[in-house]
C-alpha cells in the first residue's frame, strides 16, 4: 500500500478520529446560522465602503473569503484531538505574549495603528494578537485548573493561573482595556465553574475593581483636568475615562433636561442611537436594506453593526440574534454536561463564554448602554483576525464535543459487546 492509499483509507476513512458519525452537527448549525446572519448585515453596513471601492461586491466579497478560510478551519480543527489542542494553547499564547509585550516597544516596526489604537501587528499581513491570545488563555487556564485533584493544588492551580492572566492582559490592557477586562471577567468565571473558593475570587477581584477605580481618579484628576499629559505607556488612558465621563455626562444632561448637542465626541453614538430608535419603530424594523444610518454613522460595519441590524430587523430581528448567541452558550452547557473530561468542559465553556460576553457587551454599546469598548460582534463584525478567531472558537468546541462524542459512543459499544457476550443461562 503506498502513501496514498494510506493516507485516504486509513487516516480518513478507516480511522474513528476522522469519522463524521461523532460531529457535533448542532454546533455547526448555529454556526451556519451566524454567517448567514453575518453576509445579511454586511451587506447593508458596508455601504460606506462600496462607496470607496465603487464595487458592490468588494466589501462584503472580502469578508466572505475570510468567512470560507474560517469554515476550513473550524472543518479540519474539529477532528484534533484535545491534547493537541492544549498544546496549541500554549505554544499559541507564548508566541502571543511575546508578540503584544514586542508591541510595548516604541517605534515597533511591526505595530500597526489603526483607529488611533496600535492593535495590529504586521507581518506581511496585519492581524491583532489579541485575539489568539483569548482562546490560548482559555485553553491553558482551563487546563491549568482541571489538573487540581486537591484543595492545595487547586490554590496553587489558582495563583498560577492568575499570574498567567496577569502576564497576558497588561500589554492588552495598555491599548485595548475593554478586552483586558473581558478575558479577567472569562477567567474569574473559569475559576468559578473550577470550584476554586470564593475568598480568592472575591479578593481578586475586589483588589482589581480598586484599582481601576483609583486609576480612573488618578487620570481625571491628576492628568485630565489639570491639562497635563499621560506618559506614552499610559496615553489610552485618558480615551478610555474620556469615554466614561462622556457618556456618564449625556446621561446627566438628559435627566436635567438639557439640550443635547452632537459633537465629535458623541457623534457616532448618537447615530447609533437614532438607528436603533428607527429600528423600534415597527417590530421588524424598516427591513434589510433600507437603512438610512448606515451611510452617515462612521464605522458602521464595526462597533456599531448592531445598531444597524436593529434598525433594519426591528425587535424581531434583534431578539433572534441574542438568542442565537445565547443558544451557543446553552450548547456549549449541555455538551459540557455529557462530558466525563474536567478539561474539555473547561475548555468548552471558557470559549462559548467568551464569544456570548463579547457579544453582549457589543450589542450594549451599540445600544447606548455602555461606554464605546471596540468590542467586535463575534462573526458579524467586519475584520479578519475576529473572524478567524470566531472560526477558530468554534473549531475547538466542536472538536472537544466530537473527541467527547466518539469516548461515550465507544464506551457504549463496549457495554453492548460485553452484555452479548454474557452466556445464557440455559446453557451453563
């Protein structure tokens, strides 16, 4: 038998690692459900840009090639098994770390800013480490905690743990603070599922509420006001409460009855505001394509996509989307439930929580219920790396579901097998 014939009879037919009998179809149905949804509302929210390229097709052309890039490998991630999964973890957040404490570096030439934040590394092509290092901390916290078997491991499994994040988040948290507060927000939940005790969690979280409180004041009022300059490290800062004070100011004019006034500071804010209000007129919104927003609300097809999905689709159609990211979460719960692996559920409910949270904290934004964060909406949202990353967040929760799937179905026939061969008793 030569290469071929090995490699196609084998490894894909013969052996159950690459069987189809095991795959997670529900996770690829709301998937599927997510990029339809995805094509719908780009279509209407890139009008801006179709406008620049003159094409009708090129905007949302481009995303789609991402889109299919992401189907192939969410396909082939599905059928690897879960420690080599956990090995990409962590090879992938070493080389993540490395790549966004680089990015701390002045006069990086590999940093790319986009939208005044340097997000972006460029090598050949820009992508956000960000991004992958979301699925490698949830992949190497969850396995981190699951190897704890005592309450003394687990303490250690914990303070690990929290160092981990802590090395992770800082060089995010520099420029993208809102991610850096998601993945502690996904971790402490991680650490909650884990069962590590509450004194710990509470006490992390108390001191790290404290801080950010007290860094807020230090910004306000030891930077802002007195019109001083932030050092470079820490220039974001002063975005991030100019954003709080922002709209904390909207809110109070508009309980003391002042009247409003659009500036640049608040403009798409308001657009998004008024999209949504058109939105609610009917229950199914003005109907895809026809919104009006879409041509003057900056940006339209990233932070704010939401808005426009609101104004087109109406109450409807924005209660079908939270329901479908919610129905991810629930998969992921009772897929979780089924699994005899501390790891796989670990790792499986750190990533749906992830996907579902960045999604809520969007769609809050988008409706004015939230300070401006950049927070992608998970597959909607038009950009590359968030796509991939979303593909790739699907990908291994439909292999840990599907490697899940094929032990219990193993397991099964081996019950089956064994009660068959049990002798009958009239014959003994």
């Amino acid at each position: 038998m030569n290469w071929k014939e090995k490699l196609f009879s084998t490894s894909f037919t013969d052996n159950p690692q690459y069987s189809k009998r095991y795959i997670d179809w529900t996770f690829w149905a709301l998937f599927g459900i997510l990029i339809v949804a995805a094509l719908i509302a780009l279509f209407s929210a890139t009008s801006t840009l179709v406008y620049k390229s003159n094409s009708a097709w090129g905007p949302v052309g481009h995303q789609f090639i991402f889109i299919v890039l992401g189907v192939v490998l969410a396909w082939f991630v599905q059928f690897m098994p879960s420690w080599l999964i956990r090995l990409f973890g962590y090879i992938g957040l070493g080389v993540s770390v490395l790549m966004l404490l680089s990015m701390l570096i002045p006069h990086n030439p590999f940093v790319v800013s986009i939208n005044g934040a340097g997000r972006w590394f460029k090598l050949g092509i820009a992508f956000q480490p960000s991004e992958f290092a979301k699925i490698g901390l949830v992949i190497v916290v969850a396995d981190q905690l699951a190897r704890a078997e005592t309450d003394e491991e687990m303490k250690k499994a914990f303070y690990r743990t929290l160092i981990i994040t802590g090395i992770t988040v800082f060089p995010i948290m520099v420029g993208n603070l809102s991610t850096a507060v998601l993945m502690v927000g996904i971790v402490g939940l991680l650490w909650i599922l884990a069962s590590v005790k509450w004194k710990y969690i509470l006490s992390t979280f108390v001191i790290a509420a404290g801080i950010m409180i007290a860094g807020y004041f230090i910004v306000e009022y030891g930077f802002i006001k007195p019109g001083r300059k932030l050092p470079k490290l820490f220039a974001r800062a002063s975005v991030w409460v100019g954003r709080i004070d922002d709209m904390l100011q909207e809110h109070s004019d508009a309980s003391d009855g002042k009247t409003f006034e659009l500036n640049d500071d608040n403009y798409q804010r308001s657009l998004a505001k008024v999209a949504v209000a058109r939105g609610g007129i009917s229950p199914i919104g003005v109907l895809p394509g026809n919104s009006v927003e879409r041509d003057y609300l900056p940006l339209a097809f990233a932070d704010y996509i939401f808005a426009i999905i609101v104004e087109e689709t109406g109450l409807f159609g924005s209660i079908f989307l939270i329901f479908l990211y919610l129905a991810i979460l629930f998969r992921a719960c009772y897929a979780s439930s089924r699994f005899g692996d501390h790891t796989a559920m670990l790792m499986v409910m750190g990533l749906a929580l992830m996907i579902t949270c960045q999604a809520f904290i969007s769609m809050a934004v988008a409706v004015g219920l939230g300070p401006v964060t950049g927070q992608p909406l998970p597959m909607i949202t038009l950009g590359g790396t968030s796509t991939l990353a979303t593909a790739l967040y699907f990908g291994i929760m439909m292999a840990v579901s599907r490697e899940q799937n094929q032990i219990k179905g193993q397991q099964d026939e081996a019950k089956a097998e064994s009660f068959n061969d049990v002798p009958d008793s009239d014959n003994i």
